[in-house]
C-alpha cells in the first residue's frame, strides 16, 4: 500500500515503523502542528496516498475527513474525542461516496472484550439485581476524558440496561489503557478488564483495517467489520 499518515505522534510513529516493517510506502506524513491547510489544499497532498490512517487530533478530524473523501482516498481514522463533528463528518463522507472506517479502538483484543461485555450485560440484565459501572485509566498525555472505549463500552452496557452507565476515568503518570466494566449487586461483584501492555494493537488493527479499505465505499465503524477484516488478513497470509 502507499499509505499517508496523519499525525506525527507516538501513534502515527508506530504506525510508519509497523507499515515499514510490512513492506508499505509511505508517501508521506501529516503533521498536526504543521499549520492549518486549507481542505482543498490538504486533498491535493492526499491524492499521492492510496490509503490515508489518522492518528491526529480531534480537533483536526472533520477537516482530514473531508479532505479525504475530496480527494478519494479511502480513510482510517483512528483519533477519539470528535463525536461532536461526527455526523457532519460522516454525513460529508457519504456525499462525497468516499470510504472511511472509524473506531473507538483498533485493538483486536479490545473488539473482543466489546463482544464479551456486551453478552455479559445480557445475562446481568436479565439476572436483575445488578447494577453496572464502568473505570478507565490512561496515562496523562491522554487527552480526552472518558475515552473514546469507554464510551463505547458504555454504550453496548446502556442500551441492555435501558439507563444512563456512570463512567469514572483516571488521568496519570504512565497508567497503560485499562478499561473495567462492572456488574454489582448485593450478594457479590463481577467485574471484567482489559489492560493495553502497548500500542501495538493499534497499530496492527489499524493497517488491517486499512488494506481492507481500499477498493471500497461507505463508512464504517471498525467493531461491526472487523469479521470481514481478520478474515482478509487470514487470507493473505
């Protein structure tokens, strides 16, 4: 793949060392604190890329979204913290008829635990008696508070239980990416984790999802293709 990488980052340098690594070309890479370009100019930087992954900042996504879908290049986006922009976002990139797949996390792991929480809610749910929470902790450069996973988390929990899910997150030192999820009551506490050793995951999920991408139109959240993907990255090894 000739990939563009947006964001200069921890993320993004992991995600060149990894392309690299698989044999990829980087046609090039976007900074974040290069300066605001206009969207225009930002597409016709993106047309040398046949396949864009973002890991910038949430300020800046509804801007790279645009751009890519100006310039057809298809999209993995990767950054949290712009749900605010998301329906103007998504709602450009379906005019547009560009490609995009966005997600809380590109952890595989992660997407399993998603699976997991989602059918412990169901059985807690329909135990009665339970009430659930949620915990997150990130170290302290993480910028958005709860995280993107956990808010996703939240939602699959909420939409079991019919209610609002209280979310606690801890912002600190180098605490790695862990998400619990709770399930209380007055007999006894279940509780199920998942804990980032690095970001490898990420950066793995995130090239799989970007190989599937292309050829492709229409937006898509990671979790709900990620069958479709493990089962692209099977076939091509």
């Amino acid at each position: 793949m000739k990939l563009a990488l947006i964001g200069r980052g921890a993320m993004g340098q992991l995600v060149a060392a990894r392309a690299r690594e698989e044999g990829h070309e980087i046609a090039l890479v976007i900074s974040s604190r290069d300066g605001a370009r206009s969207t225009e100019d930002l597409a016709a930087e993106l047309r040398a890329a046949e396949v864009a992954i973002d890991f910038s900042t949430s300020a800046a996504v509804l801007n790279n979204l645009k751009a890519c879908a100006l310039a057809g290049v298809p999209l993995v986006e990767g950054t949290t913290g712009w749900g605010d922009a998301q329906a103007e976002a998504l709602g450009f990139v379906r005019e547009r008829d560009g490609a995009l797949v966005y997600g809380a996390n590109f952890s595989i792991g992660v997407n399993i635990f998603y699976r997991i929480v989602a059918h412990a809610a169901d059985l807690f749910q329909a135990a009665g008696d339970y009430a659930p929470f949620i915990e997150e902790a990130h170290h302290s450069r993480k910028r958005d508070a709860p995280s993107g996973t956990a808010l996703r988390l939240k939602d699959l929990v909420a939409a079991r239980f019919g209610q609002d899910i209280s979310v606690a997150s801890t912002r600190a030192g180098h605490i790695p990416g862990t998400h619990r999820v709770g399930f209380d009551s007055i007999a006894d506490q279940i509780t199920l984790e998942h804990t980032a050793r690095s970001r490898e995951g990420f950066a793995s999920g995130a090239l799989a999802a970007a190989r599937w991408i292309q050829g492709r139109r229409g937006v898509y959240e990671f979790s709900e293709v990620i069958d479709d993907i493990l089962k692209a990255v099977k076939s091509d090894k």
